[in-house]
C-alpha cells in the first residue's frame, strides 16, 4: 500500500512538472475546466488585498500565463513577473505584447531572488506549488518587501453549488494534494519568519476564493 500511494505521487508531481513546463499552453483551459470557469475570479480575489497605490512596484512570485500581469498593469501598477519555467515566460510575454504591455519578466527560483532588499510593496502569488511555504522561500520574500509589505496568496479556491461536477471536482483537488491546512496552522507558521498573517475567504459567483494576507513585521 505505501509502494502504491509513492507511485501516486509521482504520477501527480510528474502530471504538475509537465502542466507548467512542456504543457503550459494548456494551463489556461485546464485552469478554467478544473474551476468551472472560477479561476480568474479566483485570482482576481488578491487583488482586494493589495492595500498599496497605483503607480507602485509588485512582484508576482509564479507568474503563469501572465493573466494577473494584466490584471496589475490594467490596475496602475508597476509589476516584475517572476517564474522557473521558460515555457511560462514565453506565453506571458507573447501575451503582454498582444496587449501592447512591456514585459517586465525574470526568471529564477523563489528561493532565491535576485533583487535588493526593500525593493517591493508588495508580493502577490495564486496558486502557486509547494515552493511558496519553504523556509528559503519566506526568507526572500520578507527581505525584499519594504516595511509593512504585504505578500498575499491565492492557496486555492472552493466551488460551492454542491452538484456532482463540483463534488467530483473537489475529491480531485484532495487526491492531488491541492487542499492544505489552515487555520491557526498557517499563521503560526509565517509567524515564524516574520510575518503576521489574516486569513480571509472572499466570495465570487459560485465558489469561496482563500487569500493569506502576510504583513511584514518590522
């Protein structure tokens, strides 16, 4: 039994490595199938959070497919996307430049990123992978924020009609890991590199987005 649930989750890890790298054209529909078409309002959800004026510098840890760079620039902010995977930063790229944005994209690990202390107002990530709660990861983040810098997370989102395509969906998230914990669990563990955390689920049309709103500590 423990051999099989191994495999299994390599099989998932396997299935994730390829969806944001050799398979990242179809993330944009596999995003939107897996959330009934929630996924956008799923991200948008961070925004809510931002508490910082336009015209203000934001990294987004993980950027994807770029959609919530547009969301930042249409917004008035000043935005640096950040991302491992080339694939990803390809399609950003080709879609701020059919929008007639610049391209403000870097790539590298969250672990380790190649920015000045006190650089950013805020950082934003949705739906990113396991990268975002390692220790290297939060160290980073809470160097390169300025004070009372916020960085908000979109961990995941919950369909709340309650048919049968939602249920079925949902029994997908938790065999693929996608439901972590939460709760006091989250807040003392951000607590720990310096940050306080509030935890809010903000409603869209048919489901609850989750957004962790870190503050940095002075």
């Amino acid at each position: 039994m423990e051999l099989l649930a191994k495999g299994w989750w390599k099989l998932v890890r396997f299935g994730f490595r390829l969806l944001y790298n050799e398979m990242a054209f179809t993330y944009d529909l596999v995003s939107w199938g897996v959330s009934l078409g929630e996924w956008r309002s799923w991200q948008r959800a961070a925004l809510r959070h931002l508490d910082v004026e336009q015209g203000n510098l934001i990294l987004e840890l993980a950027h994807g497919t770029g959609n919530l760079q547009l969301d930042l620039i249409e917004a008035g902010y000043q935005t640096v996307g950040y991302d491992l995977s080339p694939y990803m930063g390809r399609i950003t790229r080709r879609k701020l430049r059919n929008h007639r944005m610049a391209a403000k994209l870097v790539r590298g690990k969250a672990q380790q990123l190649p920015f000045p202390a006190r650089t950013f107002d805020a950082v934003i990530s949705t739906f990113p992978t396991d990268f975002i709660f390692a220790a290297e990861t939060l160290r980073e983040v809470y160097r390169i924020l300025c004070e009372n810098g916020r960085f908000i997370i979109v961990p995941n989102g919950v369909l709340t009609g309650g048919g049968a395509g939602e249920k079925g969906l949902e029994w997908l998230y938790r065999i693929t890991g996608q439901r972590g914990e939460q709760g006091s669990t989250v807040s003392d563990f951000f607590g720990h590199y310096g940050f306080d955390v509030t935890i809010y689920e903000e409603r869209c049309e048919r489901s609850i987005a989750q957004v962790i709103v870190a503050r940095k500590k002075p």
